[in-house]
C-alpha cells in the first residue's frame, strides 16, 4: 500500500515537484494567453485556485454518492458552478480586470488541470487532502503565472504590476506581447529548471558515491539513435 503524503508535503508537492506548468504542464492556454502583464497573471491564477479549491472540496464530500457512469459530468456541472460566481464577481467588482481576461474566465470549465485533478485526487480522497492539494496546486499555477507575466511584462513595457521598472533608454522588445513571446518565455523557462533539476540531481548522486563508493553507478540518461 503506498504510503501518503503528510499534509505539508501534499500541499507543497504542487509548488515543484507537480507543479501544474513547469512540470506537468496543465492549463497552458490561459498561460500563454493572459500573461501579458504579471497582474492579468495573477488574477487568473487566483480565479483557477478558488474554482479548483471549492469543486475540489464539494467533488471529495460527495465522491461515494456519485454513479461512475455520470461522475465526468458531475464534475463538469460541479466547476462551471463556482466558475460563473468568479465570473459575475469580477464583472462587478473589476470590470477592467474582466475585460482584459476576456473568454478565458468562462473556459476555466474546461481546463484540465481543475478537471484533472478531481478525477486523480478528489475522487479518491477525504475533503480535507483534496482542499490541501488544491490549494498547492493553486500556489503552483500563481507562481507560474506571475513570473511568466512579469518576465513578459518588463521586457515588453518596461512595467511590472503597472510601475516602470526599466529606464527608458531600454526599447521594449514587442515580441513579448505577443502571442510568440509566450510560447518562447515559457521554453526558457522550462529549459532553465530542467537544467537546475538535473544538475542539482546530479551533485546529489555524485555526493551519495562520495560517501558510499561502493554502490554501483547508474547511468539513467536516454539514449537516442
């Protein structure tokens, strides 16, 4: 029987270990498509971790109820739920911020990291893990997405959270508002901690033979051709 995670690790897992875009990469179309300032990030991101929390929290309470046959639809009826409050809150209370989101507010119904994780995680566990892995999803994904929009942000305005951090000599580069400074911001993102990754594993097995010679050397690289 596989051994569960403490309540720490299983909210923390979904910072790194699975985080939602840098390693398991989920949700990304609204990653790539609203992340033209770290704000937009933000809120988009807050908007998935409350629709994702509370889905997750009813979908774990009511998860022995449900028939096999209806339970994707179940869900599915479950996430739009808490998806149209987000939505006519923002609309009323952040107009702007609504607008610049745009449709992908609504499409939170579909996104596969909400969807995903009721199917792998909330359906098999107790309210109080499922809020738990959720809420470390969530932190995952706002990570990802603040970063990513503040990356793409400052470089193509100068601005981050809407205040000039770049002297003005700087010319902004106008690919990273565009729908191609997204896909290449997150591939040098992705390339720069799959580097880190894999050299911090490689210095922990160099410092394992260090101090246990003896054990065999495992060369786990893929080898192609």
């Amino acid at each position: 029987m596989k051994k569960q995670l403490t309540l720490f690790n299983e909210y923390k897992k979904g910072i790194w270990d699975q985080n939602p875009v840098f390693k398991m990469l989920l949700g990304l179309c609204p990653v790539l498509a609203v992340t033209v300032s770290a704000m937009n990030g933000i809120a988009m991101a807050l908007a998935t971790t409350f629709v994702l929390t509370f889905s997750s929290f009813i979908i774990s309470l009511i998860r022995k109820l449900v028939p096999t046959q209806v339970r994707i639809a179940s869900y599915i009826l479950i996430i739009a739920t808490f998806v149209t409050v987000v939505d006519l809150v923002m609309r009323a209370q952040f107009p702007a911020l609504s607008k610049e989101l745009g449709p992908y507010i609504p499409l939170i119904v579909v996104n596969c990291l909400i969807l995903g994780r009721q199917e792998a995680f909330s359906s098999k566990n107790n309210p109080l893990r499922s809020v738990v892995d959720a809420l470390g999803m969530g932190t995952g994904f706002l990570i990802a997405l603040a970063s990513l929009g503040g990356i793409r942000e400052i470089l193509g305005s100068r601005t981050l959270l809407g205040l000039q951090v770049l002297p003005d000599m700087f010319e902004p580069w106008l690919v990273m508002i565009l729908p191609a400074g997204a896909f290449l911001t997150l591939g040098v993102m992705l390339g720069f901690l799959n580097y880190l990754t894999l050299r911090n594993k490689r210095k922990t097995d160099e410092a394992q033979l260090a101090h246990h010679p003896e054990l065999p050397i495992i060369d786990t690289s893929i080898r192609q051709g």
